[in-house]
C-alpha cells in the first residue's frame, strides 16, 4: 500500500518510486532490505516511509526542484513508523524524542544512538544507493506521519 501526499491508496507491492533512487528495481531492494533489517531488529510491524522533496520532487518550502544544481544537494528523509522503536527511543535518549508532535528529530547514520538501534545500515543504504545524504525520523504511528504531509509509505 502507498500513501502519498494526502492519503491515496495505490494498488501494487511498491508502485512508486521516490527521487534519487535509479530505478523502481534498485527502490525496491533498498525498501524490502530496509523491511528485513527491521524485523531482525524486532520492528517486524514497523513501516518504512520517505519525506519531502523525495516523495513530492521538489521542496514544499522553497519551491526548489529535487536535486536543483543551484544549491545542496536534496536529502532523502527517510521514516520509520513503529511505537516499539520510538517508545524505545523515548526511554534510552528522552531528548531526541518530540512527544508533541509524535517523532523524533531527524536521526543520522553517524549518531550513537542510530548505531545503538541497529539502523544506521538503513540510513547509509539509502545513501549509498542514492548518493544524497539521508537521515531517519522516527514516528510513533501511521496518523503522525500522514498528518505531517509530502511522503511516501510503503506497507
């Protein structure tokens, strides 16, 4: 199931394929290693999402196309969705967490605490294999994530 901007049920396993990645194959790959990754990890119910300019093409701030050579690069905002892990997170680095809005901030494949999770990989994966610098924001639940807006979800 994909949710794209505001919620739109789009029939197929991954049926779109966000900015920066090559190819729906090379998309595809990353999201189910992403899938697998997790549940080794005990997230087996956790959603895996993308944000921003990825999933809409450009920026809802500026206006900018993904990846305008004028400026930076464009980032690929990668979610998760899962009240284990964030809870957890709330627990082990309370700081990190933004309970009001349901998610954490924006989580770096360098930070200890990415590391300590066990989800860095996901966050270099996404890196590498699109070669834009990426993060991960954990959300408590699927509501959250939708009420933030511009993404894409891949159940």
């Amino acid at each position: 199931m994909v949710f794209t901007g505001t919620p739109q049920q789009v029939p197929g396993e991954i049926p779109l394929r966000p900015m920066g990645f090559p190819s729906e194959a090379a998309y595809a790959r990353f999201v189910r290693s992403a899938y697998d990754e997790l549940s080794a990890l005990g997230y087996p119910n956790a959603l895996i999402g993308i944000r921003g300019s990825a999933a809409t093409g450009f920026s809802y701030r500026t206006g900018r196309a993904f990846n305008d050579s004028s400026t930076k690069p464009s980032d690929i905002d990668l979610a998760i969705i899962s009240r284990d892990l964030y809870e957890r997170i709330a627990v082990i680095a309370p700081r990190r967490v933004n309970s009001k809005q349901g998610r954490t901030d924006p989580l770096k494949s360098s930070d200890e605490l990415t590391v300590d999770l066990g989800i860095a990989d996901i966050i270099l994966r996404a890196r590498s294999g699109t070669g834009q610098p990426s993060s991960i924001v954990v959300y408590r639940d699927l509501q959250t994530f939708i009420d933030r807006r511009f993404f894409v979800a891949v159940e």
